[in-house]
C-alpha cells in the first residue's frame, strides 16, 4: 500500500500585474514545478524571478511541507527587471553618428558587424 501525501492549493501572485495563478499539488511536490509552470504562463526567464512565503525568500528544492503552508496560502513573485525605461526618457551619451546608442527611437539600430 502506498501512504498518500495531503494535497493542498496554493495562490502564487505576480505582484507586478497583480495576477494570480492557483495550483493543486501535494505537500511533498518540490516548488519548482510550480516556479517552471509560473514561468511558462507569465512568460518570464526564471533565472529574473524571485519567489517569497511569509516575506522570506524560497526556493525550488523546498516543498509545501517543508514551509508549513496551509491551504490557499499566497506565493508572492517579484521579477527583478520591473525598471523599464522608456525610450524617450533616455538621452543619447554621444551624439557621433557611428554611435548605436546616439541613434533616434524611430531610426533602426546599425547592422551587427559579424
């Protein structure tokens, strides 16, 4: 006979969009499964996605189990490349033509030399 492990649900929200996603899984399911499926659904490289329970920093080799969670518990994720700038904030460091970084928002960047 095999012993069946508690399941339980959990919230993850993206604290940037504010979105929620909720998974079913065991209390012994390593979190990296759900950090993997978070990925995928919020389109984001995991190596940029830090993941907190209880304001403290977890990790993908620790289970539910391991935390104490409860049903319905939240997992906050925070990406940490929310500063984007845009465009039109940035000033040009040079104003030399042959500079990619002098070029105007609607020219083209040059072609990679190769």
């Amino acid at each position: 006979l095999s012993k069946k492990t508690p399941g339980l649900s959990i919230k993850v929200k993206h604290i940037q969009s504010q979105q929620e996603l909720y998974f079913k899984l065991n209390s012994t399911t390593l979190l990296s499964k759900v950090f993997s499926c978070c990925s995928e659904r919020f389109q984001f490289h995991p190596s940029t996605a830090r993941f907190f329970y209880g304001g403290i920093r977890i990790h993908g080799d620790q289970t539910p189990a391991q935390l104490e969670m409860s049903e319905l518990d939240q997992i906050d994720l925070v990406l940490e490349h929310e500063n984007y700038i845009q465009p039109s904030q940035v000033e040009p460091l040079s104003t030399s033509p042959s500079s990619s970084l002098a070029a105007a928002p609607d020219q083209p960047p040059p072609p990679e030399s190769r």
